[in-house]
C-alpha cells in the first residue's frame, strides 16, 4: 500500500484525483493534499513517509514546476507525476527535465491514471 | 458575435475552426471529468453580458496571445455538474461549487492553450476567476471579437465563450 501527495490548487480536482485512484483499483493507503507547491514542501517535510507525488502544475504562490525543481533539491526521489491542463511539448519537457517522473493530462479517466501510475505503486 | 476579421487574419484561426476547438475541448472535459454529453448549438450572433442566477468561470492567457476562456451556466446546472464532478451532492453556492466551475475553465483553458501555444512555453495561463450572482453583468474590452457557443445539458444552456488576440 502506497501513501500518495497530491498537490493542486482545485479542491475539486483533488477529490477526484483521489477517488479516481480508489476507482483505477490502485493500491492506495492514506491521500495527502497540499494547495500550492508551499503547502506540498510543507507535507514532505513534516517526514509524512509519501512514496508517489501527483502535481498540477499552473498553480498560485509555487507552480508545480517550481515545486519539482525544490523536490529534487532537497535530494528527494520520490515519483512525481504532473497531472496537469498542461498538454504542451516544451512545458511537459522542462517539467521532466526538472525531474518529473511522468504526466497526466487534465481531463483523464480512472483507465489512464492506472495505466499511468500501476507501474509506480 | 463573430470573431472580427482582423483578429482572424492576424491569428489565422477562422471563426468555424475556434467554434470546433470549443466545442471539442468543452465534450472531451464534460464526457470525462463530468459524466454529462452537451449537445453544442450555432454559434451566438448577439453577444451575452447579462447573466441572472448564474456563475462564470474564467481563465485568461498571455503571451503569443492572449485572451479569455469562460464558461457561464445557470446556478442550478452548476450544482448538477458539481455533484458529479464530486460524487457528492452540492444544492447550494459553496467553495465546492465555484472551484468545479473554476476547474472546468481551467481545463478548456489548456485545451485553447494546447491549439494556440507552439510548445506550452509561449502562451501562460492565469489562475481561473469565479463570479457567481443573482443578477450581475460581465463585459469584455474586445466583446466583438469572441466566438461564443451555446450547449444543452440536462435540459438547461451553458454558454462556452474565447475571446483571442494576437499579440504583437
């Protein structure tokens, strides 16, 4: 069973992010949500043991970019997937060279989130 | 309202073409995320400012272009499409409420972005803006150049509306 951070600035996307996990049957055990990429740093922190990260990446304060990058500089590995409105080439290519895992693109269904994340968790 | 025959030319976007990136990007998030089927109708020819007992959801954009994507919908399709976007019921103007509205502009705005933006670095994206009211007006500093399209869903219209320029 996996712990799993997502960090989004949309309440409602968080909710489905989560309940599309359950639904895609993946092995999930306890959800953390994080607003902004601040609050996202602030639940790693805390020394939650988190073993998959899902971020959006067009948010306030601390875009998802930003927050990648602050991931890896903290010598951080875990798996970070952007789940994101983002579908362009050059932006998905920064996000990975930052040193993103993956990415989703936003609208997505359950079918895609397990096809994407079963090999993660 | 029709997209001005400049902004056409400048952007190199026809008015049928932007119709269909609307009304594609409006099917593929109310189909996946929202488990409703919109039916889209003709183009609007007059624009809409006045809305009563509604929200709008908005997300602007700048850069090669910029411009405005915002969906506007009765206060009672906005509940309906809250409840199944969250599988839980929503019969009230709540935070719930305006951020699936909000959430929903953000979605057809990286859908427009994804059309306009070469790689994704050229065009940003803002942060989406909710109003919400029982009588309120929203007015565009370039009405005349918006392609706005209207959509039936569980009996009731919503309104899907870009506003483009290119910039210079």
């Amino acid at each position: 069973m996996a712990n799993i951070l997502i960090v989004d600035d949309s309440s409602t996307m968080r909710k489905i992010i989560s309940r599309s996990l359950r639904q895609a049957g993946l092995t999930v055990d306890e959800i953390f949500e994080a607003g902004d990429g601040i609050e996202g740093l602030g639940v790693i922190a805390s020394g939650k043991s988190i073993q998959l990260i899902l971020s959006d990446i067009n948010m306030p304060n601390m875009d998802g970019l930003e927050f990648v990058k602050a991931v890896r500089a903290n010598g951080n590995s875990t798996p970070i997937v952007m789940i994101t409105t983002e579908g362009g080439e050059e932006i998905i290519a920064e996000a990975m060279s930052s040193g993103a895992s993956d990415s989703i693109k936003k609208p997505f269904t359950p079918d895609q989130l397990q096809e994407k994340l079963g090999g993660l968790l | 309202m029709s997209l001005n025959a400049d902004i056409a030319e400048s952007t190199k976007f026809t008015e049928e073409r932007l119709a269909g990136y609307i009304i594609g990007a409006t099917q593929e998030v109310f189909t996946t995320m929202i488990m409703m089927d919109p039916k889209d109708e003709f183009p609007m020819r007059e624009p809409v400012s006045r809305f009563k007992c509604s929200i709008t959801g908005m997300v602007g954009f700048a850069g090669t272009y910029s411009g405005v994507i915002s969906i506007h919908c009765p206060v009672s399709l906005a509940m309906k499409i809250t409840s199944n976007m969250l599988g839980m019921e929503c019969d009230e103007v709540n935070d719930d409420l305006n951020d699936a509205i909000g959430e929903i502009a953000n979605m057809l705005g990286g859908s427009v972005k994804q059309v306009l933006s070469k790689g994704g670095l050229d065009v940003k994206l803002s942060i989406p803006t909710v109003i919400s009211g029982e009588d309120y007006t929203v007015n565009s500093l370039s009405d005349s150049d918006c392609v706005v399209i209207p959509f039936i869903a569980e009996g009731q219209k919503f309104l899907v509306g870009l506003t483009l320029k290119k910039d210079d």
